[in-house]
C-alpha cells in the first residue's frame, strides 16, 4: 500500500535488499558508533533508518581499552576503544527487549577471541529469531586479539567464516579491514566461504602524538582512523571490492553528507553504513536519507538501483 | 556493570538537539567567554551538573562537537513587542584550542547546534547543612546552578574559588547574589588569598566537620580534594571533564576507571552517562591522577 502512494506521489523507491533482508532505505549506522540502539532513540526515529547495527559482541563482556581512548584529527577522529561491550548474556536480557520493540531489521555485530569464541556467538545469535544478520568482525584494529588478526590473512579469514557459516542460518555480512595490501583478495577469500555480503572499510590504523607530552594521544598509542578523513580511501576500497565480488558490498568510511552516501552508492555500494558523523550530529542519518531521496527525485530516478553502481568510466 | 546502574540516579534524562542561534558571546575575563544561546524548553529538564554538547559550526574543521557544563538558564525578559520571554541556556568556556578559538568568533545570531541536557548532574537532594563548594577555573562553571538549588533547598553554601590568577575567578557577584558565602584564593595572589584553593578548604573542614563537599575543576586540584575529604571522611561530589564524541553513550571513549578496578575485573564508567559527576568513593583516584590530561583536550 505504501508502495502505491510513494508511487502516486513519484517517491523514489529507496529500499534494497542485502543478503535477503528488506531494508527500506539503504542507510544504517556503523557498529560501535551507535550504542545498541537505545542511546540515540531519544534524538531520531528509529524507524526511518534501514537497518539497526549493534555495537560489537563477544561471549564474554569486554572492558575495552585503557584511556584516553580518542582524539580528533584533522576531519577525522582516532579511537581505540577496544571493543568494550555487554557480552552476548547482557545483550540478550538487557538490550534486546528494546530492540525487539523497534520494527526496523536489527544486524548483530559480533567477534571472538578464538576462532571458538567466534562459533560460540554465531550459535548464539542465530538462536535469537529478532536479529535479522549478522555482521563479523574480523578487522578491529584496536585489540590484540580477535579481529584483525583474521581479517588481514585471506586464509584465517576464510577459515572462520566458514567456521561462523556452519552455525548460522541467518544471513552473513563480513566486515572487511583496510589495513591490508589488498582488499580484493580477503574480499574474494570470504566470498568463497560462504559471505552473503561484505562491510568495508573499518577504520584505518593510524597514530597521533602531542607533541608538549611526546605521548601519544591515545593510550594504546595507535588507533583506527574514521571520519571524513578517510572517504576516498573507503571509497576506493568499496569501488575495488564490488568489481571483485558478486555478493552484495555495504560500503562505509567518512559519510557525512547525502553526497557522501551517494558516492558509494554510485561506486556499487548496496546499502551504506554511517559511523563517525552519529557522533557529530545525532540526526545525520535522517539528513543522509532525505538527502538521496532528494538526489533522486532531482535526477528523475524512480529507484535507488538505477542508481547504485552506476559509475561511469 | 550492576555498580554502573546502580550509580545512574533518577534523572528525567530528556534531551535534545537544539539548531539554535546565539543571542550573546562575550568575553567576561582574559581568555573566558560566555555564551547565551536560545533554547526554548531546556530549562526544564536540566540539573546542576549536567552539560551539552556544541557544535560549533556546520562546516568541518573541527569534526567533533565539544562537551560544556551548563552554567545557568533562564529567560531574557519580556521585550515590549507583546511576544513571550525566549528562554536561554548559557555556557561559561575557556579558549584552550581550535574549537574554542572558533567560537570566541562567535556572534549574535550566528548559527550553532547543541545537544543536551546531557548526563547525570549533582545529586543536591538534600534539603539542609553546610555544603562546601570547590570550584578551580573552568571548574566554577557547574558550581553555579548547584549554588542556587542547594539554597533553594535551605541549604547554607560556602564557595571556595580557586585558580591561578585573578583572570580564572569570575561570576563572583552573581554566586554572591543567590546568597553563596564566597572565598577566593589565587596561585599568584593577583586576587583573594596567595596560595591553592585547597588550604582554604582544609580550614573550611575544621571549621565545619558536618559539611558535604562537591568539587569541579583541574584533575590535580579533584584529586587533593579528594584526599581532604577522605581524611575528614566528609562526603564528595566531583564532576569531571574527559574527552568525549558523542556525549550519550555511545562511542565509550570517555570512560573513567572504578573504584575496584583490577585487570581481571575492569570496571570502566562512562563519564557522559554515569558521570560527568561522580560519588568520590565510586571512582579510581589513582588512575585518574595518573591520567592527568587537565581538560585541555577536550577543546
């Protein structure tokens, strides 16, 4: 029905489907940089955004890393969280009530120690009917284990998300690190083991000093660089990524602007995943939204897939 | 993680992104500014102690938004034109970096966002007895709005200023006019005593052993507050200043450690949403003083 009046009204259609999950647009927040949701209910309809993506999950809860944890830099924030999180137990009892009460698709975030752990929480979120994907981690910069130390070796990668495969029915995106030679190759490697669609960029490794103190600015000395400091690298990435693989590509890195997401979105990009500028502004994903809408009724495109991977050469 | 809900008190927590305008921005001492900015229905949900988040302008740099403490709200009287009194938030802030440098540029009418109220303020519940407050610098901004309710409450209030010079002490006349007993004291003696403002509040203590004392200011100058209070076993409220991204809970880079903190068992507060004021028993004082970034950051 709504799709008739959005038709009568030449709305653009904006919905997409990633991995066979309906989103009614293609924009949602990155993991980490919106809470589980509930912190930014207060401040923008959780029900415009495409998609919900929970801060990262591990069996156990996590403490994450000593501080000072962030610091800006030019057009750009370092962090090194360290992937501070409930605990799978926790977010089940505590954050999913709320959750569940949000009819908008809820991805699950989520990473391991061990290779074990990383099977131990797919066994869990697939038992969990509410949570419509999710998103392995396998590209965080900031802790010692888990995480990157996957994501930058196309064989561990494709070794734990074949792992993650085998317990999961439920639809699969693999967060990729761009902290590699080249992107392609983990891409294709994750493909292959059975990704039903693929996350790039993480933030970059990156390390700032204060040169009064000759510290560096964060404690655990080096950080991933997010914010629009990184866009066209994320946006390289992604363009690189969709012309290697045929799953569908949530393309993230620096989105601020409508223009931003629209970048991606031309690159190939099904869906777009907005971090740091949360933080900035609580509303940007609705700006985000309204502004591609927009794009398009100004272009004369009745759907956003006329749209996506539509770059020119 | 139970010892973090434990510490969120009531609060009615409504907050919102105001698109705003400036209605003044003017230097009040070398260095410190203060702000007016419009805010229709802030008022009402905000509590001592509680802050915003600003964004200084729309264009980019700086990226992120900066955390302030509320200093007071209010409404501009009535204007003879027959239209409502427009309701105010203002901020006291000092220039310390880029974003600063910026919004000392700031003018009437100028466009600029805040979020808030944020966080959880002083718990000033209580309705009688002698409160001592300890502002140093910047610190005296929160102090403001926790003066006038605890008189409201019937409190009797006592404010220790504190700061380097002459030029860190200011808004002395309108603590004075809500009926706060005022103290100044100087590192260099430029105004009030010679000397820090915790000597004062030594004396103070002795003089007044029943007092509850809350704090904000430098993290060196907390943290011998802190060690005061211990000694006198009197009760401490501080409000800290940690560099944050989003101001609601979600980005966790502000996090303070707990008291109780161990490697095996960390406890980690966030200081936007547990904090910005603590309980001084809850918090790990080593740790902070460890981390003795001064606040400089954070702007």
């Amino acid at each position: 029905m709504s799709e008739l009046i959005d038709k009568a009204l030449k709305r653009p259609n904006l919905a997409v489907e990633i991995a066979g999950i309906k989103l009614r647009n293609p924009v949602m927040p990155a993991s980490g940089t919106f809470g589980y949701g509930e912190e930014y209910a207060p401040f923008l309809d959780l029900e415009k955004i495409g998609a919900i993506v929970t801060k990262g999950l591990s069996l156990k809860p996590k403490a994450g890393n000593p501080t000072p944890r962030i610091a800006e830099t030019t057009s750009g924030m370092l962090n090194a969280i360290g992937l501070q999180n409930v605990g799978i137990d926790a977010f089940v009892q505590h954050k999913m009530p709320f959750l569940r009460t949000v009819n908008t698709p809820v991805i699950a975030n989520f990473f391991g120690n061990t290779l074990e752990e990383y099977g131990e929480v797919a066994k869990r979120l697939n038992d969990i009917p509410e949570i419509a994907a999710v998103e392995l981690n396998i590209s965080c910069p900031n802790v010692k284990q888990g995480g990157i130390v996957f994501g930058t070796d196309p064989k561990a990668a494709s070794e734990v998300v074949t792992l993650v495969r085998k317990y999961l029915q439920k639809p699969l995106i693999v967060k990729l690190t761009p902290n590699v030679t080249d992107i392609t190759v983990v891409a294709r490697a994750v493909e292959e083991a059975g990704a039903d669609a693929i996350a790039c960029i993480n933030t970059l490794t990156g390390m700032s000093v204060d040169i009064h103190t000759r510290k560096p600015r964060i404690a655990n000395c080096t950080g991933g660089l997010s914010g629009p400091a990184i866009r066209p690298v994320a946006v390289r990435m992604v363009h690189q990524v969709v012309q290697t693989v045929s799953v569908p590509v949530i393309g993230i890195g620096g989105i601020v602007t409508p223009m931003d997401a629209l970048e991606f979105l031309i690159v190939g990009a099904r869906a777009i995943q907005v971090g740091t500028a949360n933080f900035v502004d609580p509303t940007a994903m609705l700006t985000i939204i309204d502004g591609i809408e927009q794009f398009c009724i100004d272009e004369g495109i009745d759907d956003i897939h006329q749209l996506i991977g539509s770059l020119k050469f | 993680m139970l010892m973090r809900h434990s510490l969120i008190r009531e609060s009615k927590q409504i907050m919102k992104n105001y698109r705003t305008k400036i209605i003044s921005n003017q230097e009040i001492s070398p260095g410190y500014f203060r702000m007016k900015v419009l805010a229709p229905g802030f008022g009402e949900n905000a509590h001592p102690g509680q802050f915003v988040m600003f964004r200084v302008q729309r264009s980019l740099p700086p990226l992120l938004r900066r955390p302030f403490g509320i200093f007071r709200t209010g409404f501009l009287p009535a204007d003879c034109d027959g239209l409502p009194p427009v309701e105010f938030v203002e901020i006291v802030y000092k220039v310390v970096g880029s974003g600063t440098s910026i919004m000392a540029e700031l003018h009437q009418g100028d466009r600029v966002e805040l979020l808030g109220p944020l966080g959880n303020g002083f718990d000033c519940t209580s309705r009688q007895g002698e409160k001592i407050l300890v502002g140093g610098g910047i610190g005296l901004v929160p102090l403001y709005m926790l003066a006038g309710e605890l008189i409201e409450n019937g409190c009797s209030v006592r404010l220790l200023m504190g700061g380097r010079s002459r030029d860190d002490i200011f808004a002395v006349t309108e603590f004075e006019r809500l009926g706060v007993e005022t103290y100044i004291s100087t590192d260099d003696g430029t105004l009030g005593e010679e000397g820090l403002v915790t000597q004062v509040l030594e004396r103070k203590l002795q003089k007044y052993p029943a007092a509850e004392v809350y704090s904000c200011g430098p993290m060196a100058m907390l943290n011998a507050v802190h060690n005061i209070c211990l000694e006198h076993n009197t009760p401490l409220q501080v409000s800290l200043e940690e560099s944050m991204a989003c101001g609601v809970g979600a980005c966790l880079g502000c996090v303070v450690k707990g008291a109780g903190h161990t490697e095996e068992k960390p406890s980690y507060l966030c200081s936007c949403k547990v904090g910005p004021v603590f309980k001084s028993q809850y918090l790990d004082w080593s740790a902070l003083a460890q981390n003795n970034s001064d606040c400089g950051g954070c702007a």
